[in-house]
C-alpha cells in the first residue's frame, strides 16, 4: 500500500508540470483590478515549486496523520457548576425552547 501511494504522489508530482502550462496574459490584464496590496510576480518554476511542495506537505501529513484519526484521548473533567444549579438550566432551556410558554398567554 505504502509502495503504491509513493508511486502515485511520484507520478503525479512529475505529471504536473506537464499537465499545467503557465497561460499567456496580454497586456490588459496586468492591470490590477482592485484596490489593495502590489502583487508580486513568480516565475513559472517558482510558483510550480511552491505549488508541489504545499502539495507533497499535505499529502505528507494526511498520510501520516491517518492512523491517529479520530483517536480521542477522554480525560475526566470535574463539573463546573453543581448539580441543582445546571438542572434549573436545563429546565429553563426546554422552556424557551416551547412555543407555548412564549408569553402570550
């Protein structure tokens, strides 16, 4: 399994460059078209560089994160309030809750 996932990110991360080619832009779209911060500009093997390396991280780290995965750690916590005081909450809450106890009477 481990074999055939290293080579599929291998192969996907060499068929990139050669599925995803940089557009040509035309001088009109140069221009900013909203107010804000400058752009910078990459070049090609830059941007293509920091696109596969987020990428390779991503994958990294879901493929190394899976058997931790919804493993949750229970750890006791005392109550924060006491127990008459959270059932007056409880039973307030459903009250709200009824459409028939809105004030309308």
């Amino acid at each position: 399994m481990a074999q055939t996932l290293s080579l599929c990110l291998t192969i996907a991360l060499f068929l990139t460059p050669a599925i995803a080619r940089p557009q040509q832009s035309d001088a009109r779209s140069n221009k900013p078209t909203v107010a804000g911060p400058p752009m910078r500009r990459l070049d090609w093997d830059t941007y293509l560089d920091r696109v596969q390396g987020a990428w390779m991280g991503k994958m990294t780290g879901a493929t190394f994160g899976a058997p931790w995965e919804f493993q949750w750690v229970f750890v006791p916590v005392p109550p924060l309030v006491d127990e008459r005081l959270f059932r007056a909450a409880q039973e307030q809450l459903e009250e709200n809750r009824d459409p028939r106890s809105s004030g309308s009477a």
